[in-house]
C-alpha cells in the first residue's frame, strides 16, 4: 500500500512539485504549467442553490459514478467516476445535469512549507530551590525569560504584568477565553502541556480506506500530530499559560483548540529512497481538499468563532478549473462567515507576486477570508547572507512570503534569517512540536496499527517537544490568536466586522509596502 500511494502521489504531484519549493521573489507572470494537483476520477460537484437534490445519487450512477461523500451544508457532493471511463467522458456526462453549476477534481492541498530547526528545552529563568523545598516544573519560560516570544508579543499577546512583553496591553483585557479557535491541520500533540489544558476538541477527518481515501503509511490517520505542522499553528495561536502548562504562551492563552485534522504525513515523492521509512522521514503534510472542506463544516458545527488554515493550493484561473475551483472555495468560506466564524488563511511561501490576476492562492483569496502574509523580527533584520547576527532593523517582507494587492492582505510575524542562538534574539518563531503517538519510539507505524510501536513527530527531527522555524504558517496562526482576543473582547461583532477593524487598524510601513501590519490598539477596550 505504501509503493501504491507514492507511486500516485507521483502522479499527481509531478507537475505541482516546483510550486512547493520556496521561489525567492519569483513573479506570477514567470509561473507555466499546472499548478494545484488533482486527484484523478474524483470530483466535487457543486450543486445549484446550495442544495444537493433528490435526485443526484441516481444521475451519478446513470453517469458512471458513485456520490462517496456529501457536504449538505454547502450543497456539495464528492463523486467517484470509473477509472475506465475517461476524465472528458465522466465530466461531461455529470455535468450534463441541469442542477449543477460547476465539476472540479478534487484536490491535493498542502501545509505551507516550513524551514525549520529543532530547539533543545531550555530551563531558563528558574531560580534554584530553597534546600528541601520540592522542585517546580518551568512553565512560560520561552516567553518570560527569553526574546523568542517576540512573535507573540508583536502579534498584540502581551499585558497582565506577564513579563516577557509590555506590562499592560491586551492580556489586561482579556486572554481569549470564551472564543473556540478550529486548528484545520496535521492534528495536534494531545499530551503536550502547552495545548492539552486548551484543548477541547480532538477530531480528525482523514479518510485512509484504499476505496475513498488515501491512506498513509508515514500516518495512522487518527487525531494525534504525526508530522509536527499543527501542533507549532496550535501554539502559537493559543498555548496555555500559567502553572502546570509547557514553556510557550500563545497570543490568546485562554482561547479554546478545536483540532480537526485535515493533512497527514505523506511520503515524500522527490525522495529516492528505496525504503518508505526514509521517504516518510523527508515527507510533509498534506490532504485532500474534500478533507478540508469536511473540516470547515466541522468547524461550523462545533462554533468555531476563528478558522485557521495555514495551508492552501495555487490555481491557475486559465485552466478549465480554476473558477470552478475558486467559486468552490468561495461558497465555503462564505457560510463559515455567516455561521459566525472569522477566516484566516497564510498567503503562502513561494515568494510569488499574486498581482497577476490569472493566478490566486486558496483559500488565502475565497470570499470573506482575512489573507496573512508574513513579516521579519524588528530586533533581527533579515539577513540572507548566511551566517550572520541579529540585528536590528525594520520589519520587512520575507524572501518566501507571498504577496500582492488582490490578497488585501495584513502582515503579521512569520520570522526569517538569521535564526540566532537557542535562547537569544532570533530571526525564527518558536512553537512548540509533537512527540508523535504517546509511548512510540520514532519511526513509521507498523501495520496493522493496532498496538503501534513507532510514529513520526516533528517534521524530519523526530519526537521534539519544540521548534523554530519559519513561514506564513505562523503568520497565519499568530493573526488567528489576535482575532481570538478581539472577538472575546467584542461578542457582538460580526466576522466581517472583525475583518474590517482589522484591515483598518493595520498599520501601513514604509518598509513593508506589501500589506499593513497588524496592531489590535484600540479594537481590545
């Protein structure tokens, strides 16, 4: 099964590969080919009206295909076409009925990719015990006792007399509490104590059946972060603070984690490897877009007052499918706004200028969604050379980020070079990463996995409790806590409220034409 899905993630992701390598400063207009990569024989058919009718199920079969899933909230239907039947056939004789209003393949969506390097704990800031008094385990360190919390603090999570930050700010306020933040992701660490105290949900939405799915051998498919992606988001957005927690704060610690998983670890289809062990090792995080959209219905039943997705696909509008597939994204970003919930999406990491209208990022750009590129550390300049010290300077736009006016897009920390010393000033974000399936060694699950012995944790670094690392990823999930905060001080406000205060208060740079950069003063009483 495993030589099956790399042969097919072979397949699909063949054309794709270069668009998920960072592009430095590379323009849309330079992009050829195709990009976002669809699954074959699997479709999403988006019915008129918002409504599945009756009838769909008998027409499918009287097409050649079967109805494998169904998204009733947004009357969307996931097909399975015979694979003898050709792709040109099928879609024309499923297009063919009256109450459809548009056909896409179903496709393979990725985390946004990350740089990243592991982060040894460091018990900082702990004063040595008076001689027989028992020992308190280190909590918020990271934050308090070092610099690395910078992201966080630039982000509006600072205040309550809470060192680490400014004395007062938004923390005099509110934490966050009350407002339940859907992780859309690779799942989260579970036992990790910087998301355990806030986590409330633990859901996944991987589909490993040969039959309808794609089952991983890099991942057993069950809530658990096997790849590390989530588990950094989820921390930064809203790791708990205070006694008995990790070593990390998030931007609103008191806010609520529903984790709805949605990628999962894939062997890596670039690898040579003969062996999947190795394949998986080098492997990221991805899923299928019905997954995702799965994930978002989730969130909308669960009330999700703020949605992340730090993940996404480029699409080209010139393609056959490319408005098929943004009306598809924008018909679900829309009813999560009018359930209630805001939206945020990274921009990216390609580097790429989306000012070219023939190319866009979803969901980054589907209806109503708050787009985030990224910004570098104030205190650490970006400095590409390799090698080099922090310094100071102004916040700029990353070399990997995305960027471009149609994003109407707000800037927050994302980090970049240098990367710095392990408690000092850095260029990178701290998160904290996953340890895999508790009480497993590193390595692929065995099969089957009824009483596994190994799992993958973070990323290629095995089971570490903490990273840093780089990427709109972490823009994402920052801006994500700052809404968090803002919703928990303003009940009433709509998400388009939310989204519009937002755009309003950023603050435009000169050295960060790209987009304003966020600041919540004023929008937290």
């Amino acid at each position: 099964m495993g030589r099956r899905l790399l042969q097919i993630l072979r397949e699909i992701l063949a054309l794709a590969a270069p668009f998920i390598a960072f592009a430095a400063h590379t323009s849309a207009q330079q992009l050829a080919g195709p990009v976002g990569a669809a699954v074959p024989n699997r479709y999403l058919i988006v019915y008129r009206d918002n409504q599945i009718p009756a009838g769909a199920e008998p027409f499918a079969r009287s097409a050649g295909a079967r109805i494998i899933g169904r998204f009733e909230p947004f009357g969307i239907a996931i097909v399975q076409a015979d694979p003898t039947t050709s792709e040109a056939a099928a879609i024309a004789a499923l297009r063919s009925d009256p109450n459809v209003e548009a056909i896409v393949h179903d496709r393979l969506l990725s985390a946004h990719s990350l740089i990243l390097r592991p982060v040894v704990p460091a018990v900082v800031g702990i004063s040595a015990p008076a001689p027989g008094a028992p020992s308190a385990a280190p909590y918020d360190t990271y934050y308090t006792s070092t610099p690395q919390g910078w992201a966080v603090v630039q982000s509006g999570g600072y205040g309550a007399g809470v060192s680490g930050g400014p004395a007062h700010g938004l923390w005099d306020a509110t934490l966050g509490a009350g407002v339940r933040i859907a992780i859309l992701d690779s799942g989260v660490d579970a036992t990790h104590p910087d998301i355990a105290p806030n986590l409330a949900l633990n859901l996944t939405e991987i589909d490993q059946s040969p039959v309808t799915g794609m089952p991983s051998p890099c991942d057993d498919g069950t809530p658990q972060d096997q790849e590390g992606h989530g588990t950094w988001t989820a921390s930064l957005a809203a790791a708990a603070m205070g006694p008995g927690t990790g070593l990390l704060i998030g931007v609103a610690p008191a806010a609520t984690i529903l984790n709805i998983k949605v990628l999962e670890r894939l062997p890596d289809p670039a690898s040579a490897a003969p062996d999947i062990a190795t394949q998986c090792a080098t492997g990221q995080a991805g899923g299928l877009l019905s997954w995702v959209l799965q994930g978002i219905e989730d969130a909308i039943a669960q009330h999700a007052g703020v949605i992340n997705l730090s993940l996404g696909t480029l699409v080209d509008l010139d393609t056959g499918e490319g408005a098929g597939l943004e009306a598809t994204f924008d018909r679900v970003t829309y009813a999560a706004t009018q359930s209630g919930a805001v939206v945020v999406a990274s921009a990216g990491n390609d580097g790429l200028n989306l000012a070219n209208p023939r190319y866009i990022e979803l969901p980054a750009q589907a209806r109503g969604v708050l787009a985030i590129v990224a910004s570098t550390n104030p205190a650490c300049a970006e400095d590409l050379a390799g090698g080099g010290a922090c310094a100071p300077g102004p916040a700029t736009l990353p070399y990997y980020s995305n960027f471009g006016a149609p994003l109407n897009a707000v800037a927050a920390p994302g980090g970049s070079y240098p990367d710095g010393p392990a408690t000092g000033v850095s260029g990178w974000v701290r998160g904290a990463c996953s340890s895999g399936l508790p009480k497993t060694l590193d390595g692929p699950p065995e099969v089957p996995p009824s009483s596994p012995a190994h799992s993958f944790g973070c990323f290629n670094l095995g089971h570490t409790a903490y990273v840093q690392a780089i990427g709109t990823s972490a823009s994402a999930a920052l801006a994500t806590g700052a809404v968090a905060l803002v919703r928990a001080a303003n009940p009433a406000w709509t998400p388009d409220q939310v989204v519009a205060a937002l755009r309003a208060s950023a603050i435009p740079t000169a050295s960060l034409p790209a987009a304003p950069v966020l600041n919540l003063t004023g929008l937290v009483p």
